[in-house]
C-alpha cells in the first residue's frame, strides 16, 4: 500500500503593525533609560516595565506553523520559539469540501482560521471544512495531491 505523507513549515513574519509596535516600544524604553541615568533616576521605572513587556510580547511572536498530511488527515501545529507545540487544527480530506487557490470566504460572513506566514506575496490557498475557511501556504506536492480530488485546485 502506497502511504502519501508530507510535512512543511511555515515561519511567521510580523505585519508592519507589529514592526512598528516593537520600534516604539524599544525606543521608549532607551529615552527612558537615558532620561533615568541623565535626569530623574524614577524614569528608570517605566523603562524597565517597557522592556519587560516587549521581552514577553516580542517572544510571543516567534512561532511557525507546521503542516502534516498522512493519508487523508491534516493536522496543522503552532509551534513556539521552537519549543513548544500546540495542535491548532485538524481535519481530514473527507471533510474538505473544496480546496481554492486565494483566500476564500472573506466577504461571506463566515469563520476564518489563518495559518499563513503573514507574508505579503505568499502563496495561499484555502480549505473549506467543516463550515470553516482556513488559510494554509502549501507545499507543491500538497497541491499536486489535491489536484486528484478537486477541480479548483490547480486554478
């Protein structure tokens, strides 16, 4: 019996809010400090309550996504900072209903899960599952082993 496995990662790139959120925020904390060693040693309270805060919050943003097809099932995973691994959705190919290149389903009121890198020019399709929309960035063999059952795949 032939056994069709694949497995891909995704990294995560923070969008230009968060860029811009971690900028000011490292900013603030170095006016801060410098304002707290130059003149008023009670700045140096809110420049080490910034750069705690950022620490936390910048870690929470390292994660990638990990995407596993096994003879039907797919299963994606968040996986943090490389260390620790959560299982964030599951479906099986009798469940999908259609696969589609872009992201479908945006206008229809319906649920959305995005599992994307949050790049701007990447490739992404969308499974439709469950009454869910959810947006992956698939290996090309995924996509070649979709073809066999959807129409829309290959569009």
């Amino acid at each position: 019996m032939r056994d069709v496995v694949f497995e891909w990662y995704v990294p995560y790139f923070p969008d230009k809010r968060k860029m811009l959120i971690k900028a000011v925020m490292i900013s603030a904390a170095l006016v801060f400090f410098i304002d707290a060693v130059f003149f008023a040693a009670g700045m140096l309270i809110p420049s080490v309550i910034l750069a705690v805060a950022g620490f936390f919050l910048f870690r929470s943003w390292k994660y990638e996504y990990e995407y596993v097809y096994v003879n039907g099932d797919f299963t994606i995973s968040k996986i943090i900072r490389k260390a620790k691994r959560k299982d964030v959705y599951h479906t099986t190919r009798l469940d999908m209903e259609d696969f589609v290149r872009g992201r479908a389903g945006q206008t229809e009121g319906n649920r959305i899960k995005d599992f994307t890198s949050g790049r701007p020019n990447a490739l992404v399709y969308t499974i439709k599952a469950k009454g869910e929309y959810v947006y992956i960035e698939p290996s090309e063999e995924f996509v070649d082993e979709m073809k066999k059952y959807y129409s829309s795949a290959g569009i």
